[in-house]
C-alpha cells in the first residue's frame, strides 16, 4: 500500500520565509499581538478556471488554538514562491496578512477571549468583480471606484512587466 502523501510542510523561523514575513508585519501594526505561523503547500494544481492559489491565510480555530500557540497560519505554495521574485514575495506576503483582522464586538471594540487572548477574524478581499462586467458596465459601484482611483495614483513600480505588442 502506498504512503499517504503530506502536501504541507512547516517552515521553522529562523528562514528567509519568516524574514519576508517580519518586512511585511511592519504594515500591519494591528496584528503586533498576533503569532503568525508559516507552512508550506505543495502540489497544488489549477483550479478549472484555470487559477492557482498563490497563498492562503488561515485563522487557528478557537480548538487548535488550545494546542497549538498561533493566531494565523500562512500557507504558501512552495512551486510558486521558489520561482517568485523578492518583490513579489514581499506582495504575496502583505496580500496574505491582509487577511489577518482583529474581531470587533457590535459596538467596535477589540474583542477578547476567556483566558484575556485577541480575538482574531480572517478579512475578505475589498474588490470581487469580473472583468467582463467592468467592460460591460464600467465602474459601477463604490468598491470598484475606489479601487480603481487606488490604482490609478500607486507610485509603485509593478511588479509585472508589461507585455509589449509583436
């Protein structure tokens, strides 16, 4: 009978991975309580859409948290983060904290737990949109509006080239 295969694998600090995650915690102050763990993934394959999933932040549950001292697992896929740039590490890094949100009671303030632990939540994406309907009918509500000022005043250099005509 052949061995069950493991897709993931922890990745110890010290290592460059947990260098690019301590660069990137530097823009989220409000995880400075937080303990992000980070693992990877192996073998992931495209979805029918044709889409790989780069990364994946994963919020311990209140029982693993019990066992296990983290707030947050980062996982990445290993194949992708290899051929990877430094910036675009960096990027895929901060997408992925981005993830990472402190949980609010009804009135808006901080929550925590019974033993006095953050209470934490994972963050949806700001924009869920196809292209097709932004061509269709342009930027028709106010998240795509501000998205779109956000990339239209980024100062940054991308981190893709452009393809340029043949």
């Amino acid at each position: 009978m052949k061995p069950k295969k493991v897709s993931f694998q922890i990745i110890e600090d010290p290592s460059p991975e947990h260098k690019v995650l301590k660069s990137a915690l530097e823009w989220h102050e409000e995880l400075d309580g937080a303990t992000v763990k980070l693992a990877w993934r192996k073998g992931t394959k495209q979805d029918v859409d044709g889409r790989i999933v780069l990364g994946r932040c994963v919020k311990v549950s209140d029982l693993h948290r019990e066992f296990f001292n983290a707030d947050f697992i980062v996982v990445l896929n290993r194949e992708y983060w290899d051929a990877f740039s430094d910036a675009q590490r960096l990027a895929l890094m901060d997408h992925e904290l981005c993830h990472a949100a402190i949980k609010l009671d009804k009135n808006g303030q901080e929550m925590y737990d019974e033993k006095d632990r953050q209470v934490f939540r994972t963050r949806k994406h700001d924009l869920e949109e196809f292209r097709e309907v932004v061509e269709r009918h342009g930027l028709y509500k106010d998240d795509l509006r501000l998205f779109a000022e956000t990339v239209r005043s980024a100062k940054k250099v991308p981190l893709f080239a452009e393809k340029k005509a043949s």
